[in-house]
C-alpha cells in the first residue's frame, strides 16, 4: 500500500496553492507587493518581497546538516508546526487516532485534540525507567490508528528509545500507520538518529528542531524529513511563504561552521553540566529520584513538587511541574553554568529552611 493511503482523502491528491512566480531582475507586478524599501529592512533580501514560498537553499542546508536529501525534507516553523501539519494530513475528524507514550510532551494532545483524532496514551513505567515497550505500544493500535509518535530523548522524562525499538515497531506495523519520531532533543543523547532509516521505510517522519541544542528557538525553525511522498502531501497543506525572510536568512549564517562548532561545544558543555547537577541534587535528601536522560534536562521526583517549584520562584528561578502521574516531580533545564549554581544555591538555602 501506498503511504498516500494513509492521508485524508481530501489532501491525497491537493496540489500546493499556486503563488505569483519569482523571477530575479524582473518587473515584480503580479504580487501586489510594495515597490519600496522599508527603512528598518537591512536584510540581503527585500523585505518587501514575499520569501521564496519553500526556502530553497534553507532546505538544501538544512538536508545537507541531518544528512538526507534537500526533496525528503520539509522546513517548518519549529516541529511545533511539524505535528500540527501531520494530524491535519493524516487524521480524519472523529474517526482516526493516533497512539503515543505517557509521560510525553503535551503538543500531541494538543495538535490531536484540534484535529479531533482521539489520542492514545501507552504508559510507561517510572519504575522501569519509562521505557518504551514495542508490544505495548503495537497493543495499542487498530486499523483507524495514522500516526505513532515516539519521543526519543522522550520530553519530561529524558527517556531515549533505542533504534531497534523504533524499527520494531517499523517492522511490525508495516505500512498501517505512520510512525513520527521526535528527534528533538537528539543532539544531547548518546545515541544516532534515525534519518537513515528514512530511505528504507516510506511510513518514517523524523523530526528536528532548531530550538534545543542550536540554541534557535527564537527563530521558530524545524525540519521534518520523511519520504517525498509524505514531504509532498506536508508541502501542499503548509501555508504558502511559511518561513519568514528574517528566518530564512539568520538559519542559513547559524548553519556554517563557525556556528555548527559553537553549538557542538554548548551540546559538550551542557551535557557535562547535566551530569553536574545530577550529582548535586542527589546529595539532598528529599531528592527522591532523578531519572536517566539524554536531554537538555532532568526529570527529578521530590518530597514536595509544589513546595519546590514555589521556594525557587521565590529566588527568581523558574523550573516546571506537570501535575497528573507527574504530581511530585519537576523537570529541571539545564541552563549555563552560573544558571546552574544559581539553582544550586536555591536549593542549598532549601535544605536550611527545611532543616
Ligand atoms: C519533544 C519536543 N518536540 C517538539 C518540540 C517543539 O519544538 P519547536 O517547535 O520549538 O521546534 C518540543 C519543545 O519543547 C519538544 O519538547
């Protein structure tokens, strides 16, 4: 079966919205654009010019960066706008599902729930560490489910799910389902990312951002790489111009090597710094668990989640609780290192007031 299938019948055959042409060195009057140069436009390209409707050479750089091709990619505006983008494509209102790990990051549910595709939470364990069962997560699934969405470093837990789990469930779904993995936090893990299987399996979308270890989250820049049958149906119903010139520009200097090397030393730095502070607030004794993680981040159980996340707000430091099946834990950024101390700090004084 064709990956096709598996979309809504309405986007199935949508050709893309038809734009006004670009052409360099002509007399630009067929997109009612403005003539003039605004005064705060220092761009190298017009601001009063439409961007290009997909960023060619973004596109190319980007490809070129995750290493697959320039056409099994799409650019979107973070993956944020990536999982919007597949319930649309994929999930019919009121008859589709899609299937994901609980404790996970919460714009599933979000996108889910917009489209009206029923969410599926497979729990995983805190006792095992929140691995990811292919069994379990297969269990899950029926003929109406389109998209599996694994999160590897998964977001609050910092969980990675190992490559052969992602090709299990590959494997044994087939060409059912679509099967998403969310590489946002895979700079920081241990561990390769799934882009080769790309060329292999028609039904795999990877997504990557910008936001976490490029350190661009301002700038609202992700990619989805997947099979060109899949780019092709995302490309026809992303909105048309999608990147914005500014965007387009500043991703493509933070793309040479001067900048890749800047962000593999903040990736190095960040993980030491993560391995730090996990030793620190394992020496304080209503710290209860602190779980692996691949990421930017650490998931911590404590004796009192709220009255933690109150005594740090309080010294202007800010960290976040989930509530539900994650009512006693927190998870902690890890910032720079004087962000960092300044946790520390906080949390020394803690101890005290306690005490
Ligand atoms: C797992 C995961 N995926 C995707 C995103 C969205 O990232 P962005 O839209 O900034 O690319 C986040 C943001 O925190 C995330 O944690």
């Amino acid at each position: 079966m064709s990956v096709r299938a598996l979309a809504r019948s309405q986007v199935r055959g949508l050709a893309p919205y038809k734009a006004a042409i670009q052409v360099a060195d002509t007399v630009r009057l067929n997109a009612n654009e403005a003539p003039w140069r605004n005064a705060g436009d220092e761009f190298r390209r017009p601001l009063n010019r439409y961007p290009e409707i997909r960023p060619a050479r973004l596109r190319k750089l980007l490809a070129a960066h995750y290493g697959t091709d320039a056409g099994n990619l799409l650019v979107t505006r973070g993956s944020s706008e990536a999982i919007d983008l597949l319930m649309r494509v994929f999930c019919e209102s009121g008859c589709d599902n899609v299937v994901t790990t609980t404790p996970t990051f919460s714009m599933y549910e979000h996108y889910a729930v917009v489209q009206g595709a029923e969410l599926r939470k497979v729990a995983s364990d805190p006792g095992q560490d929140f691995v990811v069962d292919a069994d379990r997560v297969l269990a899950a699934c029926d003929d109406s489910t389109k998209l599996i969405i694994l999160c590897t470093p998964n977001n609050p837990t910092g969980t990675l799910v190992p490559g052969d789990v992602i090709r299990e469930v590959l494997e044994r779904r087939g060409d059912r389902s679509i099967i998403v993995v969310d590489e946002a936090y895979i700079e920081f893990a241990d561990a390769p990312s799934v882009v080769d299987l790309v060329g292999r399996f028609d039904n795999l979308v990877v997504l990557r951002t910008l936001s976490k270890a490029l350190a661009f989250a301002g700038a609202r820049c992700g990619s989805v790489i997947a099979s060109d049958s899949v780019i092709d149906m995302l490309d026809a119903v992303q909105a048309p111009y999608a990147i914005a010139t500014p965007v387009i520009e500043c991703v493509e200097d933070a793309l040479d090597a001067e900048g890749l090397a800047a962000a593999a030393a903040f990736v190095a730095e960040t993980i030491r710094e993560r391995e730090r502070v996990r030793a620190a607030l394992a020496r304080h004794d209503w710290v209860q668990t602190i779980w692996p993680s691949a990421a930017n981040f650490l998931l911590v159980r404590v004796a009192d989640a709220p009255g933690l996340m109150a005594h740090c707000e309080a010294r202007q430091v800010l960290l976040r609780h989930f509530g539900g099946e994650l009512e006693q834990c927190v998870r902690i950024t890890i910032g720079s290192p004087a962000e960092n101390d300044s946790l520390l700090a906080a949390l020394a004084d803690l101890e005290v007031s306690d005490g």
